[in-house]
C-alpha cells in the first residue's frame, strides 16, 4: 500500500484552523496572495506576532516556477498543466478563452515572467498616483528580481534594437524586463531557483514566521458581523464546511473567483464584478535568416513599450518561439531559419457593461453559482487593436523578420490577463475597493489580486498587482500595529 506522501510544505487541514482566531486571513496564494503574505509577514513588529492563515482551493501541483524543473520542456510542461485536476476550461461564448487555474502558487507556477511598470499617464483615472506606487513597484521588482538583463550581451537583441531604435520607427524599443534571479552562486548563497513564481513569495514568509496553510480548500463565502469582516466559510477536502474566523480577511482568488466569492456572500457593492478589462492580444510568428548574426548568437526579449502615441505594448522573444528560456543542458538546434514571437497587447476601455455575474441556475459542487460573463470591444478598442497589428507588422519589416503566421487576434481570455471586477477607486458607485484594496463600507475585507487593477494601460498586470498587494498589507499593519 502507498504511503502518504510528506507534504514539501507545512499543511494545516481547515478544521484546525476552524478552531483558530486569525488576525489576518488570505484567500488564495497566486502573485495578490502570496505578495500580500510576505508583506505582512517581513513587515510586522516582530513582538506583535500576527497570527496569519491562507486557504487555498488548488492543491500541491509544483514546489517552483515550471521552468525551474529540469524535466520540463515546453509541451511536456504544457500537458502536465492541463490535467483538470488543476485547469477548468470556462464555458463563455464572449470570453472563450478563459482557463480557471486552481493551485499552490497560482497561474505564478507557469506565467511569462514578464514585468514591466505602467506608465505614470496610463494611472491619470486611478485614485493613486504613479509617484505614490514608485515605492511599491520598487519593492515589487527587487523581490521578483525583475531585470532588463536577461538577453544581455546577445547579439542577436543588439542586432534586432539597433533595426528597430535607428530607422526602424521604435526609438524606444527596450530590453524586456524580466522576473528572473540571474544572480551567481556568491559568499555560498545560491540563486538557482531563476524563474519567479509566488511559491517564493510563500518561502520567504516561512523562513520568519510559520503561517497555517490549508490546500484543496475553497473558500465560498466571506462572513460579516456587524457589518465587517469576520472570516469566511471553506469546504475542505471531505465536502465538509467549516467558518474560518479571522478579523482581516483579504480575498487573493484572481479577477473572476475573487468577485464570484463577494456576490455569493451578498456583500454590498454596485461595482463588483463589474468593469471587467483584459487585453486583447496579437501573436505572430516570425522567421529571419541565421547567416545576418555572428557565430555567437544568444536569445532576443525586446519589448516596444506604449507611448503617448501608443496605446499598445508588444513584445519579441526568440529564437524559438516556444522556448526562449532555455538552459544549458537542453540541446539547441541550429538552424537556418532564427525563428520570433510576437507578443501585442492592447488597451481597452473600462466599461460597465463588461462584467460578470452570479448564474442562480448553475450551481457547481461547492454550491457557489457558476459565473456569467458579458464582454464585448468597442469600436475605439478594435482600432487601437489594428494600430497594434500595423506596428507589428512595420517593426518586423524594421528588422528585416518574415512572418510565417502572420498577426492574429486571440480570443479575450487567453490572454490571462483579465482585471477589474473589484477596482479601485473613491467613488462606490464605480469601482469596488478603495485606494487600499478595501471593499468600500465593509472594514477588515480587502482585495488584492488582479481584479483591483483597472487596465489602463498596456503592461502586463502581475507587477502591478503584486506592488498594490504590498501597499494593502502596509495598510493593514499600520491598522493594527
Ligand atoms: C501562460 C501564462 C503566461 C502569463 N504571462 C504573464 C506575464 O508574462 N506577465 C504578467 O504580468 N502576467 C502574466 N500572466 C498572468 C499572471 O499569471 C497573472 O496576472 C497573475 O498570476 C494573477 O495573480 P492573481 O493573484 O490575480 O491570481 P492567480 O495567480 O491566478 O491566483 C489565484 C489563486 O487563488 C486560488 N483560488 C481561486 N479560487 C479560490 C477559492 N474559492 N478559495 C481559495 N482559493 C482560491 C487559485 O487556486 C490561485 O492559487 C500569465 C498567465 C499565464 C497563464
């Protein structure tokens, strides 16, 4: 008979928990979750001694960043991922792509790691100045190692900025920034494990202070008294439900599970779920003859940054379009042909009528209604969409590429990143959570995932989320301490 395996990480199972007081509970343990963890654990008065609990819904799928594991190349990585263990495969005619994601550490486990900061204009709506979240996202990069250098010294990048900054039309086409840990072995202090995902965020934290963990959990409602938070209710593992109770509880659960909890819970807010935005995304792939490079090649991650003019961003990774991580003991092939990939998002407008809702006529086996989704592109959105293929299209005549699948549109959802459905905001009547993340009207419940980023600009949204995830836990300590 098979043993049960030891857990890599310590477990709690919730009915312990169930007999705890927390200061602190998360819901959740992807970027918002486990930046919220590490925050308010690094951060707090060491006599103060928190006592701070997550559950998680997903259970222990990677002790790391899939990239990390030697075993992985990118189709058996994306075959191990799809097991519907950990994946749901939503059923939304207008948001077809989306995939529910459900373990320890989140869609971190095998994001892209791409990293860049949104522009001080792209924040003019949002209740917080880009001046205010320059600590934050500095906070943010140094945890993620967030780099520019990781194709440094390539000449393949340094071939393909010179096209594009001199004559090529994209003067501010850029190393791309990275959440990579390039650091060497000094001193004896190691930095192997290179890709970030947030299971670091959760390693930090358990080298200070031992928090309860409970995996396979979902959390399905939040509990209110008198008006605040009070804890949530969770279904362990043996469809048993147990009260959690804890006096600040912060849902981490990701743009469509984090809003789906509130609504089942009743919690008051005209804008929940409401002003959902992703990006709608242009991929290509492009082919350029290897005898243009010297013998010593390298890899390319360039990202052409939105402007003023541009209210798009893209990215162009290489040299194979599925594999531009890649270590030394993974053999490369030489060919004639370098192949790229075009990674384009755009910016949409935030609007009302995009959202999500409860569906009362479908109930999943936690006895949550499914969610419904509403979304659709304003004719604004499809032609900053066409701008962004035309830029495509004119950086890789810029840089001499040849498309050999030119650019396409995905369908929204698949380019996971979704936002908006608790954002931020003074006014109750737009926007969820306040400038801190917290429901508006309802002290000690606090958001910090995607969903309170408002997209209004073009860069990826995980840098971002885990800054105002940092800045919410900040709040929170300077509540009690
Ligand atoms: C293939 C891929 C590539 C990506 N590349 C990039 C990139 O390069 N740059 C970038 O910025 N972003 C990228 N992203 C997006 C990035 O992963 C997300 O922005 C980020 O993970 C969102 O963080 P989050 O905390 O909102 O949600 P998640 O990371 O999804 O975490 C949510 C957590 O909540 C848990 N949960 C859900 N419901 C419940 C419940 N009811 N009870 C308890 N727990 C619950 C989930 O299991 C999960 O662990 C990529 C995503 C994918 C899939």
């Amino acid at each position: 008979m098979l043993k049960q395996q030891v857990p890599w990480i310590p477990l709690t199972p919730v009915e312990q928990m169930a007999q705890a007081d927390y200061d602190v509970l998360i819901v959740g343990s992807g970027a918002g979750g486990g930046a919220a963890l590490w925050r308010l654990i690094t951060e707090q008065s060491p006599k103060k001694g928190m006592r701070i609990g997550m559950i998680e819904a997903g259970g222990l799928l990677l002790p790391t960043h899939a990239r990390n594991l030697p075993t992985f190349d990118y189709q058996r990585f994306l075959r191990y991922l799809e097991n519907p263990r950990y994946v749901e495969h939503m059923q939304w005619p207008e948001f077809p792509g989306e995939k529910i994601f459900r373990a320890l550490g989140g869609r971190t486990l095998h994001w892209y790691l791409m990293s860049p900061r949104f522009r001080p204009e792209e924040m003019r709506s949002w209740p917080i100045t880009y001046q205010e979240l320059v600590p934050y996202y500095l906070a943010a990069e140094q945890i993620m190692n967030v780099t520019g250098e990781y194709a440094n010294g390539s000449a393949l990048q340094e071939t393909l900025l010179h096209r594009l900054r001199f004559g090529g039309g994209f003067p501010d086409a850029q190393d791309l920034p990275m959440a990579v840990d390039l650091d060497v072995t000094q001193y004896g202090q190691l930095h192997s494990n290179v890709f970030f995902s947030s299971i670091i965020f959760l390693a930090y934290a358990l080298h200070i202070q031992p928090f309860d963990l409970a995996v396979n959990t979902r959390v399905v409602q939040v509990v209110t008294e008198k008006g605040r938070a009070a804890g949530v209710n969770a279904v362990a593992p043996d469809g048993k439900t147990y009260t959690v109770r804890a006096n600040t509880v912060i849902l981490s659960a990701s743009t469509f599970e984090t809003p789906r909890i509130l609504l089942n819970s009743n919690i008051p807010g005209q804008a929940i779920g409401k002003y959902l935005t992703n990006h709608p995304t242009v991929i290509a792939s492009a082919k350029i003859d290897r005898n243009q490079f010297p013998e010593v090649l390298g890899n390319a991650a360039i990202m052409v940054p939105s402007s003023a003019e541009r209210n798009y961003m893209f990215f162009v990774v290489g040299t194979d379009p599925l594999e531009y991580w890649w270590y030394h003991y993974e053999e490369r092939r030489l060919l004639n042909e370098l192949r790229l990939a075009y990674f384009g998002l755009a910016t949409i407008e935030p609007r009302y009528e995009n959202q999500v809702s409860l569906d009362p006529g479908n109930i999943d086996p936690y006895g949550v209604p499914q969610l419904k989704v509403r979304f659709s592109y304003t004719s604004r959105d499809e032609a900053v969409i066409r701008e962004l293929t035309d830029s495509i299209r004119s950086s890789a005549a810029a840089m001499g590429l040849e498309f050999y699948e030119p650019p396409c549109l995905l369908p929204p959802g698949m380019d996971n990143h979704e936002a908006g459905t608790c954002r931020m905001g003074d006014d109750p009547a737009t926007s969820a959570t306040n400038r801190y993340g917290q429901i508006h009207g309802v002290p000690g419940l606090f958001v910090a995932d995607n969903s309170v980023v408002s997209l209004t600009g073009a860069a990826n949204p995980t840098l971002t989320t885990v800054a105002l995830a940092i800045r919410t836990a900040d709040y929170i300590l300077a509540q009690v301490i």
